[in-house]
C-alpha cells in the first residue's frame, strides 16, 4: 500500500497535466487539389500574332538605409561629446559634476578658483579654461561659483550649449 500510493499520485498528476493543454481550435477542412488533364503537345500557328506576356511589377523591396539615426540606439544618451581637435587636457578627463570647488580667489587681477578632480589632484581655473568631457570653456568665476559653459550633440544631432556652475560647498558652522 505504501508503494503504490505515490504511484497512483504521479499517475494522476500526469493524467492532469496532459489534460491541461491549450485547445486547437477547427479548421475547415480543406478541399483536395483537382487534378487537369494532361493535354496533347500542340503544333504552334505560324500566321498567329506572338503573344505577348503581360508582367505584374514585382512589389518594392525595403531596404534598411543606414544613414542618420540608428533605431536601436538608446534615446537614454541624449548628450554626446564634441570631441576636441588638440589632446584633452586633465581637466577634461572628468564630467562637471565629478569637480569639487574647494576654493575661490577674488581681488586683484582675474578671479581663479581650486577645484579637486576625482583623482585627487587639484586644479587652478580660470575665464577660458577648458574643463569637463563636453567641450567646457570657464565664462566665469564668481564668488561662491564656477560658469561653465558646455557644447554636446544631442539624440536629434543638433548641437546644443548648456551653462552649468560647480557651486563651492556651504560652510558648516559659521556664518
């Protein structure tokens, strides 16, 4: 009895499962081919116009034109860099956000700030210095900031400029 429940139980469980199959649903039958009958080779007329056979023009293929925008290309990228036509300088080895402003110089002369890269060198920056990945030039130093201006190629292949500031950090502290 004890060896033969489990059997009974795989047995059913199998009888369930093969009953549990999507159902085909009914086709018309379809009607057998007729068969023509086999005609005697017939001599051609010599006095009777050529015939002439009258071709259906062949559908348009598609091609897959490569030029432009590739479809599988992810809309996610939206900015791409103008590559520079000179080597990149360190400085332009990092994204904006990746600069730390530890410090800003205002008083005689043109204003400069200090930045840390994430490799941890420090950088002095000045107006036209060319900075981050997207073709970034420093517009300006301000006292608790530093403009820059940012070129890159969008999704659509048009080129855009963006201004972004790296903001020095807020005293803890003091006021």
């Amino acid at each position: 009895m004890k060896r033969t429940l489990p059997f009974f139980a795989v047995l059913l469980s199998m009888l369930l499962c093969a009953g549990c199959g999507e159902e085909i649903p009914e086709t018309s039958p379809v009607p057998p081919p007729t068969k023509k009958a086999i005609s005697s080779p017939q001599k051609p007329v010599e006095n009777s116009a050529p015939s002439e056979k009258i071709s259906e023009p062949a559908p348009p293929r598609y091609r897959y034109d490569p030029t432009g925008r590739d479809p599988f290309e992810s809309l996610l990228n939206v900015k791409q860099p103008i590559l520079p036509e000179r080597a990149l300088t360190p400085l332009q080895k990092f994204d904006i956000g990746q600069l730390r402003l530890i410090g800003v110089i205002i008083g005689k002369g043109e204003p400069r700030a200090m930045v840390v890269a994430p490799d941890g060198k420090s950088y002095i920056l000045k107006k036209g210095i060319k900075v981050g990945k997207n073709d970034g030039t420093v517009i300006g130093v301000t006292r608790d900031a530093v403009v820059v201006q940012e070129r890159y190629i969008d999704f659509s292949g048009e080129v855009r400029t963006v201004v972004q500031e790296i903001m020095l950090p807020k005293r803890e502290g003091v006021e």
